[in-house]
C-alpha cells in the first residue's frame, strides 16, 4: 500500500514556485529546527553535511544561501586575463574595469605573446589612478601587469560614497557656472578634469552594490534592502549624468573669450542655482528617507522649464557669433538637465518612502 504524503511534502515540487511553507520544530530543551526543501537542496548541489548561511533582512525574514567559503575567499579574490598582442587600449580597460565592478581584489593582465604594449599597460596605469578607487599597480612587466585592490569593504560603505559623489558633482556645476561668468578657462579646465572623480566614485558604488547582493546582509555596504540596493544604483547613473553635465558647460565655456553679458549671467547663474538647490533638496531627501522632501521637488519642476526658456529667449536677442549663440543653448540645456536629474532622483525616494507617508490603520476597540 502506497504510504500518504504529509502537506509539506506535496508543496515541495518544484523550485519555481512561490515560497514553501514549513513547520518550526523543537528539538532538545531550546533548539528549534525547520526543514528544508529537497529540491532546493538539490539545484544547488548542496549535500549531507553541507553548509549553509543564514542572514537577517530588513523586514525580519531571513535569507538562505549555499555557504561557499573558497569563493568567500580565494576564487573571488584573484584573476588573470590573457590578452592578444595587438589589443586595443580601450579594449583591455572595459575588460580590466568590469572584473573590477565584480569584486575581484587582484587582477592581472598577461599577454598571449608574451608582450604587453606599452601603451596598454599605460593606459592600464592611468586608469588604476584615474578611476578606480583603492587601486594600485603593484608589479609591471613587459610580459604583465597586477593591479590591487587595497581598500576594503567597510572603510567606505555606499552611502558615504553617495555623498561624496553628489558633493563633489555640486561642486562642478556652481564652478562651471563661475568659469562662464568670469571667462576664467583655468577653472572650466579644472572642472573637467574632476570628473574624472566622479567615474572614480561611480565604479566603486557599483562593485560595492555587486558584492552586497553576492554577500548578504547588505547592511556590510551600509544599504538597508534590495529595493534601496537597486535605488542607490540608479541615483549613482543619474549623478554621474549631471556631473557630466557640469563638464559639458565648462567645455562650452572654453568657447567664450570675453565675459558674458550681466543680463546673461544673471539668467544663467538664476538657473544653475535653481536646478542645484532640486539636486540638494532631492539628495536630502534620500538621506532622510523623507517623502514630503521629495516630493517638494517636483513643485519646482514647472519653474526650471521657465529659466531655461527664458535664457534661450534672452540668448538669442543679444549680439553673439552663432557659435557662441550654440554653446549658451547647450549650457541652458545642460544646467535643465540637472535639475531633471534631481526629479528622477526624488522619484526614487518617493518609491521607496511612499509606505512611510501612510497612516497606520486605526484600531477599533
């Protein structure tokens, strides 16, 4: 006679379904041990004596994942890529820098013949310095190149990153609008080049983000849950946009050579004040979690469309080279973009806090 399966056992088909429902069991005098599902157990190639790793969410649940302790350690920590001899520079930097975005603490680059280019291994060098946070050429050859990463984890999480980042973006757009208005090229050359600290800043927030979803909690890199961990990478996309944005008016900038007109450069400093003050007030927001701050962004949003237009109209009744005439449409465009950026961001918070800003059901006695 065919023994009767018990309920859990029925509901444990498949992977793919929704969730499993288990019972708490109590064993020994404090102890208590829940089963796990089988077919888990077997798409994961876990077996007898198996360890697993149990970490604490946001919302009380717990996540349970296959423990791997020489991934957690040497697999993740080291690789080597062997490149063709006639490798393009930019080509061996987009390999060099997606293995730095997945967490790899080591990487070193070898030649298929034997002989790294100097220019790749330049061109490796000034990206080590220029871009990628913590990292440093540790040995160099004309056969290869090592590069290692020293910074660790939790000496700078993602959020105190995040404020760098915006901080320094802030930086570049009031500085940009100050180069226009003075004609002062040595600070518009300055602004470009600190971009370069914002692209640092982004692929650190990124290989921070890949390494919390591989190595839960998250709460290792400073973020509280998934949803704030996929957040936090869409704000870091949308800063970098604007700080290359604040680049793009200090290029335009360089066009100039006399200082704009006072009408001009009241409009324009109107504007890039306005759209830096939506950019503030939407970052304050993230950092308070707060969505009546967020949502005051967007009730500034009808008031940039009237200062961007109002400088195009302004721009185009004065006496300019069309050159010029075409650099100042772009920096109107550039500083709108901006303040855009900062309602993109205020949506994000908006989605994340919208649960807090609902009242807690009144309970009737």
């Amino acid at each position: 006679m065919e023994r009767s399966k018990r309920p859990e056992e029925l509901r444990d088909k498949t992977f793919d379904e929704d969730g499993y429902v288990r019972l708490v069991q109590m064993t020994g005098r404090g102890s208590y041990v829940v089963s796990i599902p089988k077919s888990w157990i077997e798409t994961t190639g876990l077996k007898k004596g198996g360890r697993v790793e149990f970490s604490r969410q946001q919302n009380e649940g717990l996540l349970l994942t296959p423990f791997d302790e020489h991934e957690s350690a040497d697999e993740i920590s080291h690789c080597q890529i062997s490149l063709e001899s006639d490798v393009a520079p930019e080509t061996a930097i987009r390999k060099i820098i997606s293995l730095y975005l997945r967490g790899f603490s080591t990487i070193e680059a070898t030649s298929k013949s034997g002989t790294l280019s100097a220019a790749v291994r330049n061109e490796i060098r000034q990206v080590a310095r220029q871009k990628l946070i913590g990292t440093e050429m540790v040995t160099e050859s004309s056969r290869s190149t090592t590069l290692q990463v020293l910074l660790d984890y939790p000496q700078l999480l993602a959020p105190d990153a995040l404020r760098r980042m915006s901080s320094i973006m802030t930086s570049m757009v009031r500085d940009a609008v100050q180069a226009l208005i003075a004609n002062d090229k040595e600070l518009a050359l300055q602004v470009i080049r600190t971009d370069d600290e914002i692209d640092r800043f982004s692929l650190y927030i990124i290989r921070q983000l890949k390494w919390g979803i591989r190595h839960p909690p998250l709460e290792k890199i400073g973020i509280r849950s998934p949803p704030e961990c996929l957040a936090y990478r869409v704000i870091t996309a949308n800063l970098e946009r604007s700080a290359d944005h604040a680049s793009r008016v200090a290029k335009n900038t360089l066009i100039f050579h006399r200082p704009l007109d006072q009408v001009l450069a009241r409009d324009i400093n109107s504007l890039a004040q306005f759209s830096s003050n939506m950019m503030e007030t939407a970052l304050r927001a993230l950092n308070m979690s707060d969505y009546d701050t967020a949502e005051s962004t967007f009730l500034e949003s009808e008031n940039l469309a009237v200062l961007a237009a109002r400088l195009i109209d302004r721009s185009s009744k004065k006496k300019m080279s069309a050159q010029e005439l075409s650099a100042l449409t772009l920096i109107s465009e550039s500083l709108r973009r901006i303040g855009e950026g900062a309602t993109a961001i205020a949506e994000i918070v908006l989605d994340l806090t919208a649960e807090k800003s609902i009242p807690p059901p009144v309970r009737i006695q």
